[in-house]
C-alpha cells in the first residue's frame, strides 16, 4: 500500500488535468499528440508551449523594433502634420506651422 500511495504522490506531481476545453480544441490537441508525438500528450503541450512563448517573444520583439524603424525614419503623426521642420546647413532647425514663413528657430 505504501508503495502504491508513492506511485501516486509522484504521478501527482507531473500530472496536469484541464477542464473545461472546448470539444473541437481538445479534438485538434489530441490528433495533433496522435499525429506527431505518437500520443504523448506531454511532449505534446510541451512543444505548443514551447512555440507559444516563441512567438510571444517574436511579436515583442517585433513591436519593440517597429517602434525604433518608425523613430528612425521619422515619420511625422497627426500632431506634428501641420508643422513643417527645415534643417539649415549649420545644423539648426526652423520650425514653420501652416503657412506661416514666421518659423521658430531651435
């Protein structure tokens, strides 16, 4: 009994049991584990976790550098449309809204 009672606190412990899967997902996981892991559902949630946290680490990533091409590039946004920027040959900036040539030197 004592032996059985440490099959059991061990299998407790690796053992993981969902509930409340929707039928046509727990349909796709377990033909996916059939197919390619040969039935072993924990190598099975081992690889979509796997490829989860890699493709949150990629779209990350992603936006982080979208972020620095548009800084670099950049791109004027609505607020600053209206305001037109020239760089002198000395390296000041002018700063012209609308129409107006009266521009603010930098």
């Amino acid at each position: 009994m004592e032996e059985i009672n440490k099959i059991k606190q061990r299998l407790s412990e690796v053992s993981l049991t969902m509930s409340r899967v929707p039928p046509n997902v727990k349909r796709e996981f377990m033909d996916l584990a059939n197919a390619e892991f040969c039935g072993d559902y924990g190598l099975c949630f081992k690889n979509v976790w796997d490829n989860f946290k890699l493709w949150k680490m990629l779209f990350e990533n992603m936006d982080m550098k979208l972020d620095i091409i548009i800084d670099k590039l950049n791109i004027p946004n609505e607020k600053s449309s209206d305001k037109k920027v020239i760089k002198t040959f000395t390296g000041r900036r002018i700063e012209l809204e609308g129409g107006n040539q009266n521009g603010n030197i930098e």
